[in-house]
C-alpha cells in the first residue's frame, strides 16, 4: 500500500498568500495535486515574487531570469516521492494575461506539470512532451479545465 501523499504549501509573503488565496484556496491546491499525483510522500508547493523565483532559477539552472515552474525532485522509488515545486506568481500572472486564459486555469496546469516533473515526466524530446502534455491533459480535463496549449 502506498504511502500517505503530504501536501505542504508556503508563501513568500503575506501578499502572495493573499493573491493566491483569491485564485484557489489550499484543498482546491491540493485537490489539484493529489490528481497529478500517483504516488506518497511529500511534496511542497512554494508560491515566490519575482526576486525569489529568479534567485532560485539562477542558483539551480544558471538562468538569470524568474521562470513560472521549478520542480526540484529529491526521491522517486516504487511508491514515494519528495519533491519541492516552486511558483513565481508574478510570471504565471503575466503568462496568464498574455495568453488570454484564466489565471485559476494556468495555476492548475502548472501545477499538474510541477507534480509531472516531479514524477520523472519531461518534454525534453518530442515523444515525451506529447506524453507528458497528454497526461496533464487528461488529468486537466477530469478537474474541469480546457486544453491549454490551444488558443481560447
């Protein structure tokens, strides 16, 4: 039997706990989590600011610049995982309004991508984007969102 999944979330700040609040509370968070999640263990969902996201995407991946997504994987075994996933708001706001969607909806995709990367799931070649997009589609769509690689 696998191991019971914890859900850990963190804030920067009061702000950003006070902004993601108004999209989704913690039991939608998790909600969304336990979807894309298979496995038990733990993972921690870390909502940043800009200076925080692109402090840790430097540090981790040499890239001078805050991203939407960090997934940092520490343990992957038969039925466990640990895993922090960091989300920089202020670009998955940004992302969000660019691409016309809802921010709830691009929270809850990037969530489930977080907790994919998580799970050794990549899009670094083609074969595996599609099968990683087709799992956050599917999973996506049981939680009631769109597509969100089509155009809305």
């Amino acid at each position: 039997m696998p191991t019971k999944l914890t859900i850990e979330i963190q804030y920067a700040n009061l702000a950003i706990e006070a902004a993601v609040s108004r999209v989704a509370n913690t039991s939608i968070l998790k909600k969304w989590v336990r979807a894309a999640t298979s496995y038990g263990g733990l993972l921690t969902l870390r909502f940043v600011n800009t200076a925080e996201g692109k402090k840790l995407n430097f540090s981790f991946r040499k890239k001078d610049y805050a991203t939407n997504v960090l997934t940092f994987p520490y343990e992957l075994s038969k039925n466990t995982l640990a895993a922090d996933i960091i989300f920089c708001l202020p670009i998955i706001r940004k992302e969000a309004k660019e691409q016309k969607k809802l921010l709830k909806a691009h929270l809850a995709h990037l969530i489930v991508h977080g907790c994919l990367h998580a799970q050794a799931y990549d899009h670094e070649t083609k074969k595996d984007a599609e099968k990683m997009e087709a799992l956050e589609l599917n999973i996506l769509s049981q939680l009631g969102f769109t597509n969100p690689y089509i155009a809305q």
